[in-house]
C-alpha cells in the first residue's frame, strides 16, 4: 500500500495565528522526503485551513501527487481545473461540521455527481469519490465514470477494539472486493492512526491510505518526518 498524507492541520495550526507558519508547503517537502507518496488537501468551501494559494503553491515544491479533496462546489471545481493536481477526491461537506462525518451519496444524486466530475475526467484528472462501504453506494459509483473510490474508515476507527469491530472491518472488506469487481480501484482513509491502520492489510487491493491528523498529532511530539516514516512503515 502507499501513503498519502493529508496536510490539512498543518494549515489549521498556521491559521491559528494568521501568519506563514508552519509552511505547507514545506510540510509537504518533509512528508515526501520520509515516504508519503501523495500530498492530501482539503480546500474547504469555508477555507478553515487550506488555502487557494496553498493548492496553487503546491504543485510547484512537490515531487510526488497532489490529491486534492473537495465539495461540489464550482468554485473549487474552476481551481482544480486551473491546477491540474494528480487527482481530486469528492467528499460530502457542511459547514458546521468538524472534519468530514461521512461518505458522499452519490447513489442519492448519481446524475449530479456523474455531471460534476465530466470536466474533470476530460482534463485528465484521476477522481476518487469517498463513501461509506455501502454495496449501494459502491455500484452508484461505478456508474459515473470515476476511476477510484476512498472507502469512508471513520465507523471503523470509531468501532475499533470494540464488538463492533469486525462488522464494520467486515464492511470495508466488502465493499472494497465489490468494488474491484466493478473495475474500480480503492483507497481508503478517515480516523486511521498508529494502532487501527494494522487491518488494512487484511483488504486485498488497497492502493492508497489517505491519512492527517494522526501523524500530524504524532509530530507534535516527534516531529513531521518521524511520523511519517512510522506511518509508512506500518502500511508497508
């Protein structure tokens, strides 16, 4: 499996002050250099951390790809089209939440979901739709065109260690051998961290982890590139 590393928080941390520290830019530098093999960004439709001139800065420093996770919105559809990052990932949003509570419903507005990401598609950009590992939401998926989907590990996380575990471990298991079958590639990501990331490797086919605020609360203690490379070393 690879590692992305989603460097929103770096961004939240940088806001907090309103200055130009810590970089994004050169989280992403140190992210690479100890194993990431994408840079995650969430330009959020309210901006409460990454930037636009953050995701137009990026692909300038990076040596791997830029992923870019974002909302139907057109605004930001307009940026990825200007920036062209590697792939962009469509998650649901709203405004009140704290971080991202679930997946898309793209079977709930299959017509929408398939219109939105047309332009992107044509311009050569590889698109993932995050959602929860629902057998409903995997075949709408399939339908739109999009080449990935990012499996929504956030109940997962939530149930690990406890008895609820294995059913949901047993969901994203599913789902993600559905998928496949389907001709769709998987990634998966949301609430992972140091200890629950080990059962990803009972999930044939993972391509990609998609994971922040674990290793970016792990570097505060060791730094940005030992969390990483902890990181990068457990999904390996």
């Amino acid at each position: 499996m690879l590692l992305g590393v989603n460097i929103d928080h770096v961004a939240t941390l940088r806001n907090a002050r309103g200055g130009a520290e810590p970089s994004v830019t050169e989280a992403a530098k140190v992210a690479e250099a100890n194993g990431a093999t994408s840079i995650t960004t969430h330009l959020r439709e309210d901006r409460r951390h990454i930037k636009d001139e953050d995701v137009y800065a990026l692909p300038k420093i990076m040596k791997t790809r830029l992923n870019l996770e974002m909302a139907m919105a057109e605004d930001i559809q307009r940026i990825a089209l200007e920036v062209k990052p590697y792939s962009i990932c469509l998650v649901p949003e709203k405004r009140q939440e704290v971080t991202t509570e679930g997946g898309l419903d793209v079977a709930g507005q299959l017509e929408r979901v398939t219109e939105f990401i047309k332009p992107l598609l044509d311009a050569g950009i590889i698109v993932s739709l995050f959602i929860d590992p629902d057998e409903n939401q995997v075949k709408a998926s399939a339908k739109t065109g999009a080449q990935f989907i990012e499996m929504h590990t956030g109940t997962y996380s939530e149930a690990y260690g406890s008895e609820n575990e294995e059913k949901e471990f047993l969901n994203l298991k599913n789902s993600a051998k559905l998928a496949q079958s389907l001709g769709l590639k998987v990634n998966a990501g949301h609430g992972l961290n140091y200890e629950n990331v080990k059962r990803m490797h009972e999930i044939p086919g993972l391509v990609e982890l998609n994971i922040g605020h674990s290793i970016i609360s792990r570097a505060v203690f060791t730094g940005l590139g030992s969390a990483v490379k902890e990181m990068n070393d457990l999904i390996k």
